[in-house]
C-alpha cells in the first residue's frame, strides 16, 4: 500500500516466537529481533558494537505457525515488513506509543549458518473455493521451472 513505510532488518530473535491463538482461533506468533549495528574503529583497529534495536515483530495465520515451528532464541533471520505505531494506556494510565514490525516475509540467514527449506502443505484451495493448488516436482513429472514447489537435490540444482 501507499504510504507504509517498509523495512528490511537482520538481526538475532531474543527468544522463541511465541504462538497465541485469538479468540476466533487466529494463530499468532510473536517475537523480537535484536538488531546491533558494528563498526571497524580504525584506531583502536577493533570492532565494536553500537546501540542494540530491539525490534517487537508479529506474523499472523498459518504464516505464524510456520514461523514458530522453524525459528528459535538466537537465529539468525532476515525480515521484511511493515512499521505499526499503536498507542496503548499502561497501568498507570499513562498513553505510551509502540512501534513493530508487521512481517511480510521473513527467513534464516545463510551468511554463518545453513538451512534446509521444507515446502509447507498449502491450504490455499480449502480457504479459496473453487480453487486448487498443486504443486509439481520433478518426482510427479512436472516441470519444475515453470511450477513453484520446485524440489532439487544437491546434486540436482539447475544452476
């Protein structure tokens, strides 16, 4: 949409997310990125760190049972989204203001650790009727370029 400001922000989780389910049975999950910026001090010829941004992050539906079921404290990832504020009153009464990340997208990174990507059983044709989705793989004989769910070995990578 117009107007959102999205962002991009690597950092580590602070802790499992945590899955909650709304009333309506709407899973959740909820977490924190810690974000901590180094720069090279050329005289000290050291690295350093700088002022840590913790970061609240949510991700909703089957996206947040995903989420929870991958991630744990200390992971590495990658994130994309949206910035919310929302004003909230505390217990003392006070109006406090918090922003968070609305994730869109989020992943490991690969630049100290490696992955390997299982493809979720979608419910996309159970929440749009009429619609079905299926996903082809080299073992079914589909073609795996033009299809997603596209399943390589190692030795089978095509680049």
């Amino acid at each position: 949409m117009a107007g959102e400001t999205v962002i991009t922000v690597v950092g580590n989780l602070t802790a499992d997310p945590e899955l909650r389910y709304t009333q309506n049975g709407l899973p959740v999950a909820n977490f924190t990125i810690a974000s901590t910026p180094r720069t090279f001090d050329r005289q000290a010829n050291e690295w350093k760190d700088g002022e840590a941004l913790f970061l609240r992050a949510s991700v909703w539906r089957e996206f947040a049972e995903h989420v929870a079921g991958s991630l744990t404290k200390g992971s590495r990832v990658i994130a994309t989204g949206r910035l919310r504020q929302r004003s909230y009153q505390d217990r003392d009464g006070q109006t406090r203001t918090a922003i968070e990340l609305e994730v869109d997208e989020i992943g490991p990174s690969l630049r100290y650790a490696v992955a390997t990507v299982t493809r979720a059983v979608s419910n996309a044709s159970a929440a749009r009727p009429g619609v079905s989705e299926q996903w082809a793989t080299p073992e079914s004989g589909g073609d795996e370029w033009s299809t997603p769910g596209s399943a390589y070995g190692d030795s089978e990578t095509p680049f």
